[in-house]
C-alpha cells in the first residue's frame, strides 16, 4: 500500500478541520486540542508545553539518533478573523501523517523521532520559548528539520538552499520629538515633520551606502504618524520601520548606523529622538551537510535552488541548537488557480501537496536508514 492511499483520506481531514479553525498565536486551544485528541486515537504519548505546544518522541529499535521534525500551528489574525494564510495548518496535518505513518511501521523505525506542534511561529516567537524548556536536551535531539508551503514553487517540487536562506529581522520605533508653533511662523518652531523626511532619506544610505553591495539588506520604514492639523508644526512624529539582514555582523552593524544618524539629526536639528529596536528572529541557516544529504535523498532533478529570502521563520532558532534544515514545499499550480502569495487573503493549496511533504520526509528518513 502506497503512502498516498495509506494517508490520504486522514491527512486530507485533518487539514479541513484544521483550516475551519485558525487561532492566533497563543490562542491555538481548539488546534491544540485536535492534535492531542488524534495522537491519543493513536496511542503516542506526548506532553504539553506553553499552554498550547505538542511535544513527544517515539522510540526507535536502536535509537543511536534522535531527529526531530517541526510544524507551526497558529494562524493570522486578519478583517475577516484569523485564518491559515501561511499553510500552518498544512504544516501541522503534514506531521499528523507523518507520525501516523511512523506509529504504524514502528517495527521498522530504527532512530528515535521528536515531533514539535509549535505555537506562535507567526509571533512573538514559540520556538526560542520551547526551546528554554529544555527540549532538546531532554530528548537529546541530533538535528531538527521542517518545511513551508511556498506558492512560488511548482507543486511537486521543493525549494531550497544551503547555508543562509532567511533573514535575521528586527523592528524599530523612532519618535521625534520637535517643537510646536503655528504653521505661519515655522521659524518659531522646530517641525518633527521635515525631521522625519530628511531622517527617511539619511536612513535609506545605511543599505546604499554603508552596507557592502556583494552583502544583503534590507531597511524599510512602514508607518509615519505625525501632526494635528494643517497650520500647526508637527511637535511629534512616530516612525515604525523593519531591518533584515543575512549576516549577524551586519545586522549590528545596521542597527548601530540607526542609532549614530537618530543622534546626528538630533544635533543638527536640535530636537529630541528616542530609538527602540527590537530584535525577532535570527536568520534561518541551513547546515550544509544536511542540505546536500536531502538533495541525495529526494532526487536534485526535484530541487529547485532559490535565492536567499527576505522573510523570516523562528525555525531559525531551532538552528542555533543542532544542525537543522528549513526547505520550501512548492504549492503553485496555474491551472487551478493556487497562484497567491503567503499572507493574501485568498492563499490556498491543493491538499495533494500534503502527501508530497510526508512522502519527502519519509524518503529522507529512509535515505538516512532511519527507517528499514
């Protein structure tokens, strides 16, 4: 019996009942609640970790290795109330199948297996949390791995590459603090308005001008609030921005320039500026050998290489433990129209792929003789 028909009609389920109820991050109790109640319809032991996360391992016959794959459960909160548009919930339905598949040919399984229902992948952050618990060193992971539905891949197809693959990013708050007078009489004021123009413009020369072009980076400024009314200096002006970077050195080195040109506008216009960044998560590097053993496993003609990405995945932290590998599963397909990016409102997938992400992992598994 083939996985796909083994598989299909469960995971399939699983990822309807899943999609009809997305929580935010934190909030997963329903999802929580589904995924435990099917592990127990299975009898695999699990515990419990921040309220909402799903931990656990099954035992291999020799259990010299420990792997450990990872699905993010959360949705988005959105106008329209949370949903799954970041394939979470395909993720989560892709490991359901995958620890069914492995619970039934347990007999066969020869390393030890963790499987990670991680909360609040979209924010603010659950793995660095699960990760303070202790988890790995419990169950002595080796080496940890996980995917992402990628509408910019072909189904049937998976996108990957070594080494830095997504950016470290961190936000930032910058709030001018001018003085206010009548719009007549600009010269009796200090205008928190001009600050943050000419504050904009210095910023955008970190990247242009202070960062190396063969290096990557990004600093965007998203939001501006300031003013109160036409004929009034603006006194305070808030700026909200974002900086994602490759290279760690750089990022604070980015950082470090925002602070030194907030201060040098500060003098030259004789106002006041607070700056507050806050780093997220670290970049996601895949380890090399790893990388090049899952081309073996899956087939190169299945491979597609991509180009770093500038988004980011707490998946990264994982990585700062063990050797971990992130790959992109490709969900695009034309003809029925499965063309939306992560995070639009009409993302979907044709729940085949679901087979393909297990069917990737277990030729992985029996590729490393983790599986007879």
């Amino acid at each position: 019996m083939g996985i796909e028909s083994e598989l299909k009609s469960t995971v399939y389920n699983h990822r309807k009942t899943l999609n009809c109820i997305a929580e935010k991050g934190r909030e997963e109790f329903k999802t929580s609640e589904y995924i435990r109640n099917y592990l127990d319809s299975l009898g695999i032991a699990y515990k419990k970790c921040l309220g909402t996360g799903t931990v656990g391992i099954l035992k291999g016959q020799i259990g010299k290795r420990t792997i450990a794959f990872r699905a993010d459960i959360d949705g988005l909160p959105t106008d329209q109330g949370v949903k799954h548009l970041c394939g979470h919930d395909g993720h989560t339905s892709i490991l359901l199948g995958l620890m069914e598949f492995l619970h039934r040919h347990k007999e066969s399984l020869n390393d030890n297996i963790v499987f990670i229902f991680q909360p609040a992948e979209e924010g603010p952050g659950g793995a660095e949390e699960l990760l303070k618990l202790g988890i790995f060193e419990e169950y002595k992971v080796d080496e940890v791995y996980g995917l992402h539905m990628y509408p910019e891949v072909k189904s049937g197809y998976i996108g990957l590459k070594s080494g830095y693959f997504m950016a470290q990013i961190g936000d930032f708050d910058i709030n001018i603090i001018a003085k206010s007078g009548h719009g007549a009489m600009p010269q009796n004021g200090i205008d928190g308005i001009i600050i943050a123009a000419n504050l904009v413009n210095n910023l955008q020369t970190i990247v242009s001008r202070n960062v190396s072009p063969i290096d990557n980076g990004v600093l965007s400024i998203g939001k501006i609030d300031g003013g109160v009314r036409r004929n009034i200096i603006a006194e305070n002006v808030n700026l909200q921005g974002t900086i994602r970077t490759f290279n760690p050195h750089t990022y604070e080195y980015m950082k470090k320039r925002v602070r030194e040109i907030c201060m040098g506008i500060e003098i030259s216009y004789n106002c006041k500026i607070d700056v507050e960044i806050r780093d997220d998560y670290p970049a996601v590097n895949n380890d090399k050998d790893l990388t090049n053993e899952f081309k073996e496993a899956i087939g190169k003609e299945k491979i597609i290489e991509l180009n770093p990405l500038m988004i980011s995945e707490d998946f990264s932290y994982y990585q700062q433990e063990v050797p971990g590998l992130f790959f992109m599963l490709g969900c695009r397909d034309e003809k029925q129209g499965y063309v939306n990016s992560l995070h639009n409102i009409n993302f979907n997938f044709d729940e085949k792929v679901l087979i393909n992400g297990i069917e990737t992992y277990i030729n992985l598994l029996k590729y490393k003789g983790s599986i007879s």
